[in-house]
C-alpha cells in the first residue's frame, strides 16, 4: 500500500497479525502462529529474532516490557522486564556523568528471563519451538538494509573497537553495505544453547559463566552474583483510563504510560475538529499537551514497586487534565519559561504487536537502550551489551531511578491496548524514549478524532515536543502557518525529515469486532518493518 511516495507495510489476514520492525521477526512470528502457537508464542519469538536482525534496538543483552491481552481471562496486565543495576555499584562512588559506552554501562540483561517467563507460563509452543528462527536467522544470515548502513556508518568509530563486531558487520575495515549479508554464528551458537538447555542457561549455565569472564577480562561491573539472582519479570496492574468512549490500557512506572495518559486527557478537553496538527491551532495544542505531560513527568518521577500506593496519580487524573487544557487555551505563555532537565536517557528501541485469531494480544516494547547498546559485543556469544547505567539519575540521591546495587532503570514504554465497548479493538506500540508517549497520542487522536484508518495515522506527519520546549519536526510535510505559530509559542524547532527514523515507529494491529472482519496490520514506514498474518491456519 502506497501513500503518497511511500510504502507502506499492511495486511490483512482472518487468523491473526504481526506486526513488527523487521520482516524476519514478522515472519518468525507468523510462523507461530500457524504452527498453533498462541499470541505469547509468536511474541516471544518476534522478539527474539528482531534481537538477531535488528540489532541495533535490542537483542538477548537488554531488556524487554510486554502488555498482555488473555481472553479467556478477560485478563489486561504489564510484565516488568527491566533490567537491573550490577550489585558491584557503589552509591558513594557514583561517577559525575552517566556511563553511556563500553562494558561497564551495561546492566544485568533481563531479556532473556522476561521473554522466557512470559512464553513458559503463557505459551503453548516449547521454547526451542519459538527460538528456531532466530538461529536460522543467525546461521543464514539477513540483509543489511539502507537503515541499518546508516546506523552502522554512524556509529562506525566505536563499533570498530571491539573485533567481535567487526567480524561479523564490517567488510575490509568498513560497515557492511546494503545488500550485504550479515551472518552471526556465535549468536546462532548461543542460542542454540538456550533451545538445548532452556533460557535459564543465559544465567546459571555455561553462557552465564562466559558473560562473567568477559566481564573480568574487560572490567565490566557483571558478576556471578548478579546472573544468579536472575533478573526474573514483575506482573504488574496495567494504567487503565477512558478517552472518548475508548478504554485506554497502557504501561505503568517504570514506563511512561502516565504520559500518554496525562496527553490524552488534555486533549480529551478540546473538540474533536481542533485536533489537527497539520493545522496551526492544532498544532500548538498537541506541543503543549505533550511538554505538559514531560514536565510532570520529570517533577513527579515514581517507583514502580510504589505506583499502586502512592497517594499521587495526578497525571491521570481528568481533572487535572482540565486544567491543563484550559491553560493551553491561554496558552500559558509563562509556563514556556519553565526549565526542567530532560530524561536521563534518549535510548533506542523496537516495538512488536501481535494478535492470535483467538484475540489474544501481546506487545513487547524492547531495547538495549542507545543505538547498538554499548557498542560493545558479549565475547564469544554474539550478542550486543545494553547500556541502561545511562539510563538512572546520577545526582539526586532521593530521586526513585537514583543509580543503586539493583536498581532498575527509568523507561518510556508505553504499549497499548484500546477497547471499544467492552471489546478489545487496537493494539500499538512503538520505540523512540521520550518520542514514545508523543507518537502514540498522535496515532491514538487521528484514528478516534479525525476516523482515519490505521495506515494513514501511522504514516500520517508526525511532531515531538520535549519538556524543555525542543520540537522535533518532519518539517517539509508540514506547512508554514504551523511552523510559523509553534515558533511564535515559544517552541525551538529542529527538522528531522520526512518520515524521520528519530520520531517513533508505530506498529500496530486493528482487531476485529465481529466475525467476518479480518485482522489488520500496519508497520510505521519510518523503518524497516512489515506486518503480516497466516494464510490459513
């Protein structure tokens, strides 16, 4: 399906959809599903394989998130995959600035105990079953695309350092081409470990004793200790809310539902028709809305294990949101003024959704946070370092992501899930940070406001807000009048392109309400993904 010049990835399909950032972990996911594997099998096994052919946003290093759909138990909850700070941190030690490159930024992997839990306790495929093609994909190999050229050119200075990467992803000292073929067989090797041994191996096995001699030989903080308290998911109660006759389900701290919650609420307040951001009203009103909530955000930070008991839910309160929405139509010029520091983390990452025939429904939002982690690889093992010690507070002490032994980082996922009277009718996700709440509200909006159909508001033009008033535009899709209104509210603005890589990627599924109608899928053209559903079943 085309728009405009662009293509875009959709599906249509009577048996279920997937819909993610690579077309070898859709794949992957679509055969799941018609080997008679459920939501949480073709999820997991997404997941696994986007670590192996996009692994630049995450991968068996990092950490994974999920939102999940049970029907049979009418059952909406989140799995708290976060990773988790080495014990070997010393709080009276804690360096100045964020550690962001080399072995020693990287915290305890979580992505293999949290796609393992969830496909163990909720699959109905083993576990070798839903690995197998992200070791084809290792062995085979996969095909660098133009996006990954780019992020590997990019980042060629610090990935270039360390020989297990330049063996498998550089040709004669350069970045693999497009069209080149990247093969991993220590990746394959590792996994194939796991489908042998389980994904425990990662931890207590002899993968697990491999991860803590490199940590020796390098001076990673990683040790014994840390793999065998492993780093197992939290269930956690979903952020429920309502917008326009919807019920909105969505990821508490330490993700960023609330932002989205808090964006849509303001929003809530105005009609419908001045909710155009291709309009210089309606674009004002979105880049406020999203400052707004960004600020809170940063005022109001909250530790998951607290959420549920904290007296303080302002940022779902609709009454609040009132107030919100009544300054924005002051425009509250002194509130553009205010400066608050931005989040400690601007990290990458990659979203699937996915959607058995049965309307089970599972998104996993996950990342090994900057572009290629650490741009360091496990040695021996194939597998990318996260970077999360980026991604805690380094300062304040009293602050709930305050760098401590165990800690668990501060993150902005925000899969979710929209009911439509009683019955579950989209499923979103997308990376990007901070851009995640943004471009979320920005699909969510145009598909209930404007009705546009699910293709058209994810390819739609797209804007970011920050909470110190950055604005981050496709600049040529939008006219002059609302550049000309959003610079004379105060905002900064810098062009990002069209269909700009940094302003999110939505993959989402509509589901149907009645029999008859078929699933549908849509991949964010913004980058390389497809969505795709079986045949037949």
């Amino acid at each position: 399906m085309k728009k405009g010049n662009v293509k875009i990835s959709s599906a249509h399909s009577y048996y279920g959809m997937v819909s993610t950032a690579s077309s070898y972990a859709t794949e992957a996911g679509v055969k799941m599903l018609e080997k008679g594997g459920n939501a949480v099998d073709a999820a997991v096994a997404a997941a696994l394989c986007l670590g192996v052919t996009e692994p630049q946003a995450s991968g068996l290093g990092g950490q994974s998130m999920a939102l999940l759909y049970l029907k049979e138990q009418d059952r909406v909850f989140v799995l708290d995959g976060s990773s988790r700070a080495p014990f070997n941190v010393q709080p009276m030690k804690t360096p100045e600035k964020p550690i962001k490159l080399g072995i020693k930024s990287s915290t305890v992997p979580s992505t293999p105990a949290a796609l393992g839990y969830m496909q163990e306790k909720y699959g109905k495929l083993s576990f070798k079953d839903v690995l197998a093609p992200s070791i084809e994909a290792a062995k085979e190999g996969f095909t660098v695309t133009p996006l990954i050229h780019r992020l590997l050119k990019k980042e060629a200075e610090h990935l270039s350092q360390d020989p297990g990467i330049v063996k498998n992803f550089f040709e004669n000292g350069e970045p693999k081409r497009t069209g080149k073929l990247i093969k991993q067989p220590e990746l394959a090797q590792c996994l194939e470990i796991m489908a042998d041994s389980g994904w425990q191996d990662f931890y207590l096995g002899s993968i697990g004793m491999k991860i803590i001699e490199d940590m020796k030989n390098r001076g990673g903080l990683i040790t014994a200790a840390d793999l065998c308290q492993i780093p197992a998911p939290v269930e956690r109660e979903v952020l429920a809310n309502t917008y326009r006759g919807y019920d909105i389900y969505t990821f508490p701290p330490p993700g960023a539902g609330r932002v989205l919650i808090q964006i849509l609420n303001t929003l809530e307040g105005f009609p419908p028709e001045l909710l155009d951001s291709e309009d210089p009203v309606g674009a004002v009103i979105y880049a406020l809305a999203f400052r707004f909530a960004l600020i809170n955000r940063q005022r109001v930070p909250i530790h998951p294990d607290y959420f549920l008991q904290s007296v303080n839910q302002m940022m779902s309160d609709k009454g609040y949101a009132k107030e919100l929405t009544n300054r924005i139509y002051d425009i509250c010029s002194y509130a553009l003024q205010e400066k608050y520091p931005p989040p400690p983390h601007s990290g990458e990452t990659t979203h699937l959704s996915v959607v058995d025939k049965d309307g089970n429904a599972v998104g996993i939002t996950q990342s090994i946070e900057l572009v290629f982690g650490s741009k360091t690889m496990a040695d021996g093992l194939g597998f990318f370092y996260n970077n999360y010690m980026s991604a805690f507070e380094y300062k304040n002490m009293t602050h709930p992501y305050y760098l401590l032994p165990g800690g668990k980082p501060w993150s902005s996922v925000a899969p979710v899930l929209m009911f439509k009277n009683g019955l579950p009718r989209f499923l979103l996700g997308s990376p990007g940070s901070a851009r995640i709440s943004t471009s979320l509200a920005q699909v969510i909006t145009r598909i209930i406001d404007k009705q546009e159909g699910l293709d058209t508001a994810i390819a739609a033009p797209r804007f970011h807000s920050s909470d110190t008033g950055q604005l981050q535009i496709e600049e040529k899709r939008f006219n002059q009048e609302v550049l000309r209104s959003l610079t004379t509210t105060g905002f900064q603005l810098k062009n990002r392109g069209p269909y700009s890589f940094y302003l999110g990627c939505v993959q989402g599924v509509q589901i149907p309400l009645q029999k008859g109608e078929p699933f549908f899928g849509v991949a964010d053209p913004r980058r390389d993904g497809t969505a795709k559903g079986p045949s037949k079943l």
